[in-house]
C-alpha cells in the first residue's frame, strides 16, 4: 500500500547543480519505483517516514503546459527488474506514445546510463517517433547503494569490473567522453539534434527529438552559464 501525506514546508526551491538552471522545484518527496541506484534517496533521513524507499510519495496532479518525462536506461526487462519494482519498460514507451499523440511534451530521459550496460542508441531508436527531448545522464554512485551496484556488477557482469573500478575510484572520465563522441556521430547520421548541458532546443511535434547531453553536467563541459559568467568577469 502506498502512503500519500501532505506537509507544509518552508520552501519548494532547492539550489540545482543542472546547467539548465541555478534552482528546482520539487513537489514531492518520495517515488514508486524504490531504485537501487537512485541519488534521491538520501531525502528520506529528512521525511520521518517508517517506509523502506519505493513506498511512499507526496503528490502532485497537474500543471499547465506540462512536459512528462520517462526514466528508460534499458530495453532489457530482466535488467530492469533487478534495478526497479517500476512498470514494464514497454508501459513506459506506450505511455510516452499516447501522452506525445496527445499533444503533450515528452522526454525519454536515458538515465542512469549504466558503463557497458545500457545501449543508448537501441533506446533513442525506439522512442524517437514519439518524444520531443531525449536526456542522457550519467550513472552517479555515491552513497550507501555505491557499494551495492559495484557488487551487483561483480557479480552479474565481472567483464566490466575494471572499467566501473576506472569510472568510479579512479575517476576516469574517458568513457564518457568516447560516449559522447558516439553519440554525436549517431546523431548526425539519425538527422537528430544533438547538444550539451542545453535545455533550451525544443523540438516540436512531429520534428526529430533533440539529444540533450548531459555527461557531469558542468564538470566535462562547461555549462553556458558558468561561461557566460566567465567572459562578464573577463570584459568588465
């Protein structure tokens, strides 16, 4: 059974890290979905709720000129199911498709991009006829579910050992560079839009998606922002 509270807070502004913006909003504190990896988890030291992560959720029903989003890192269900209790990958592109047919803006958020694991382009061809943005994001390990995903991945897929060991402790960030370098190049070839830390391209029904790269957010690429400020500071 789900639990659904509503709590006054102070402030619904968090300070944000994206490059899209220097604050975000978040309505809810909470998810179904209880994935293993997820960054967000930590926020429920701060709720008071008995309830293991994955089991309860504040909500929020509707807002104006919505875009809806879908996290979808993998095509392969049996992957799925050792990372999430979420719905079948499968409900999530059919959701994505009526919402789009709708009229309402989609994004396939391709993320967390697991290394060596989550085939990006195999993901982008299956929902790009019916999403106006597609984000890809880097998967972040820090936390208590660090050491749970390298064990996972020692023991289902000990091929990839070493370079989760160069990712993550060695901080090498060459694979995502490479990434982004394939991407760039499938993109070309896919006639998609392809950016880095941009949320301004929109895409409107019917037009290709725009591929959003989000790699590190700031620390591969600088963000527009960061250097925009870069060059006031320079001519003033």
């Amino acid at each position: 059974m789900v639990k659904i509270q509503e709590i006054e807070v102070k402030s619904v502004m968090t300070k944000s890290n994206l490059p899209v913006a220097d604050f975000s909003v978040n309505p809810y504190v909470g998810c179904l979905h209880g994935c293993k990896y997820c960054y967000a988890s930590f926020m429920k030291r701060f709720t008071n709720h008995p309830e293991q992560w994955g089991e309860f959720i504040d909500l929020i029903k509707t807002f104006p000129h919505a875009r809806v989003s879908w996290s979808i890192n993998t095509l392969d269900e049996s992957f799925r199911r050792e990372m999430d209790v979420a719905v079948s990958i499968e409900r999530r592109l059919e959701a994505m498709r009526q919402f789009y047919e709708a009229g309402v803006e989609t994004t396939c958020f391709i993320s967390p991009i697991f290394p060596g694991i989550t085939d990006v382009e195999a993901i982008i061809e299956r929902a790009k006829g019916f999403c106006n943005l597609v984000w890809l994001e880097n998967l972040n390990l820090r936390g208590d579910y660090k050491g749970k995903i390298l064990a996972w991945i020692h023991e289902n897929h000990p091929e990839l050992d070493q370079l989760y060991h160069d990712i993550y402790t060695r901080k090498d960030r060459s694979y995502w560079m490479q990434l982004d370098m394939q991407m760039r190049a499938f993109c070309k070839a896919e006639g998609l839009p392809y950016v880095r830390n941009d949320d301004s391209v929109r895409s409107k029904h019917g037009q290709p998606p725009v591929v959003v790269n989000y790699f590190y957010h700031e620390e591969i690429i600088p963000s527009a922002r960061k250097e925009q400020l870069r060059q006031t500071r320079t001519c003033c």
